[in-house]
C-alpha cells in the first residue's frame, strides 16, 4: 500500500482537471451541456495532454490546470472519434509526463488503478484489477474491439489516465459502468500511441477510412434494437428515423444486436447511403439514409 501512494504522488504532477465551455449552438450541447469538467494526464513534457473527447467535443475556451494550481489555456489538436481520444496541446515545457505503457499487453487480473481529479486541484485514486479486455459497444454508435473493464472505480471526473502498478499509463477512462467487477472502462492507450503522429500532424489519422455515421443512440428491446434517440439536424432525423423506431435489418441482413449494426453499418463510408429496415406502429418500412462523417457533423 505505501508503494502504491508512493506511486500516485509521484504521478499527481502529470494530472490536469479541464474546464470547458462550448458554444450554444453546437450539436453536442444538447447531451453534454455548454460548460464540462474533465481530467486529463500530460504524455509529453512538450505539452501534450490526453482525455477523453465527449469532455472538450465542441469546447470553444478550454482551461487545463495542474494539481499545483497552474492553469493554462489548452488548444484541441486531434479528435479520434473512433477510439473516444482527444488530444490538447498546452505552452509548457519539459514537465514531468505519465509514460505510456504497452496496452497490448493487459492481463485480466492484472493491479491497475485510475487517477483523476475532482475539482482544479484536488485528486483522487481508485485501485482495482482488470476485469474484461473483450469488446464493448455503446448506445452513440461507439464501439471498440478492445476496451479496459476495470474493478477500479473511477473516484473523479472522466478522462483521467488508467495506469499500470509500475506507473505506465495505458488507458484512458471513459465511463462509469456501475456493474458487479465492473466499475469502469478506459480506452487502450495504444489506440493513440499507434496512430500518434499522424493524430497530431492532423488531428486525425488520414489513412483511415472514415465510417458512415447516422446520428442515432440505440438500447436493445425485446424486438430489436430500439432507437432511443436522434441527434437533432444529424442524417437520421433529416431522413426520417424517428425516436422508438426498431431497427429490424441493415441493407437488408437482419441485425439482432447493436454490435451487428455497428458491423454492417460500417461496411460504408461516409457519405454514402445505408438502408435501414425498421419498425414503427407495428409497421414495417424502409428508409435510405445517407450518412456523414461524425467528426466534420461535430467540428
């Protein structure tokens, strides 16, 4: 236990809490709010900083302050809206970093514990072991293949750095899961040590193809997948899905889970048209919806 505290105060320099505001007018406040709090960790001592991108999606003023009470202005760099990671940048030199650790390499069982803060300077720590390293998938068509289920809690603000009994860093924390063993998720870190350069020359990885994007959140039901939302102005309400609508098939192979749609849907890129079967009313209908890239619907 002393090696642990011993650990995390020699890490507590590397951890910010983000302050930030958002335009009125921007697509995300409708979910998110105008005004988040964040936490993030320094990476490079040139003023790189990682969290997690639904805190600063949008964010017009952003204010990234150190346990010390240091504040800086920070800049957006890059936004993988694939893997959940942003990127800031703020005008510091040659700070003390978290290292990244190799995220590849996990272990179910594995120690790892999750620093984050919960107001400009205060911070906390939640220890615990992984639980789960299989796929996860989310309501707001999110899913990875690889993510960090943890029986750590998370005792802060989202975005903080997930890290390993030897002080690497490999995640960052995302949600809170409220499950038996599963208290919370984090992004594997290498989703952005992988693509590093390309993601901060810019601000994307532009090999990458850039998946279709409707705008829907999705809840499985007892019928099938149960449209529990729609981002307002987003390809989905534009061309006619509607709130309670069931998905019932894409481009007409019939999904049963949230996982098989995001599959399906993603065999198209942005821009093109996906048809999707659905049910409303006890009717059964079809609607062609031509679909966007999410990052330029939210930049």
């Amino acid at each position: 236990m002393d090696a642990l505290v011993g650990l995390v105060r020699a890490l507590v320099p590397a951890t910010l809490v983000l302050h930030v505001r958002v335009r009125g007018q921007h697509p995300s406040v409708a979910i998110l709010g105008d005004e988040r709090m964040g936490s993030a960790a320094l990476v490079d001592p040139r003023g790189i900083l990682l969290t997690v991108n639904y805190v600063v999606m949008g964010g017009e003023e952003i204010v990234a302050t150190f346990a010390d009470g240091r504040r800086f202005k920070a800049e957006i760099v890059a936004q993988d809206f694939e893997s959940g990671i942003a990127a800031l940048s703020i005008p510091v030199r040659d700070l003390p970093s978290a290292a990244p650790g190799d995220s590849r390499n996990l272990t179910v069982g594995q120690e790892v514990f999750v620093l984050a803060g919960t107001g400009p300077t205060v911070r906390r720590v939640g220890a615990g072991v992984i639980t789960d390293l299989g796929p996860f998938d989310a309501y707001w068509e999110y899913m990875l293949d690889s993510a960090i289920q943890t029986s750590a809690f998370n005792p802060g603000l989202g975005g903080g750095p997930l890290f390993d009994i030897r002080g690497r860093m490999v995640g960052v924390t995302s949600l809170n899961l409220g499950q038996v063993g599963r208290f919370s998720l984090a992004i594997p870190i290498h989703l952005f040590t992988e693509y590093r350069d390309d993601l901060l020359r810019y601000g994307r990885v532009p090999r990458r193809t850039r998946r279709a994007w409707v705008g829907v959140y999705l809840q499985p039901g007892e019928s099938g997948i149960v449209v529990a939302g729609v981002v307002p102005e987003a390809p989905a309400a534009r061309f006619g899905i509607q709130e309670g609508d069931v998905i019932l098939a894409v481009d007409f192979r019939e999904v049963a889970t949230r996982r098989e749609l995001y599959h399906e849907m993603w065999k198209h890129q942005a821009g093109e048209t996906v048809c999707f079967s659905i049910s409303r009313g006890g009717s059964q209908r079809k609607i062609d919806v031509v679909t966007v890239d999410r990052a330029e619907f939210y930049r």
